[in-house]
C-alpha cells in the first residue's frame, strides 16, 4: 500500500471517479484527497509533507498549484 497522496481536481478535463480509481488502484493505493476550489491543491500539497509522493490528476493550473504548495523533497507525479 502507497504512503503517497493523489490530488485531483474533479473540475479538469477528462477526470472521473472511475478513471481516478483505476490511476489510484495503478499507484498502489495513495490517499486520494479532491480539490474544492482554486489554491486548494496548493493547501492539500502542503497537508501532505509527510507522504512519500504526491500525485496529481489534474490539468496545467492544478500541476501548479500543486509545485507552489508540495516540499522541496517530496517526489511528484502527474496524470
């Protein structure tokens, strides 16, 4: 099981519920947390400086979000 954390903005382009589950079952099970609002991925990044990746399933605004907020040693992956 992943220590990891996937952040996914429900409002980007071509995520679902079901594609966010066959990414979250694909990265070993991370803690999938959904943004809310705008910034909100950079808060979430910020919450998760203790995961072992974070992993984002978003368009380009939110891979950004996601850069300003995440630990300088914190692995990061993109959907």
């Amino acid at each position: 099981m992943s220590t990891g954390v996937l952040i996914v903005n429900p409002f980007a382009t071509r995520v679902s519920a079901g594609i966010t589950g066959a990414v979250a079952r694909a990265l070993g099970g991370p803690e999938v947390v959904w943004t809310e609002r705008p910034g909100h991925a950079t808060e979430l990044a910020r919450g998760a400086a203790g995961a072992e990746a974070i992993y984002v399933f978003s368009g380009d605004g939110g891979f950004n979000e996601v850069l300003n907020g995440a630990h300088a040693d914190t692995p990061l992956g993109f959907v």
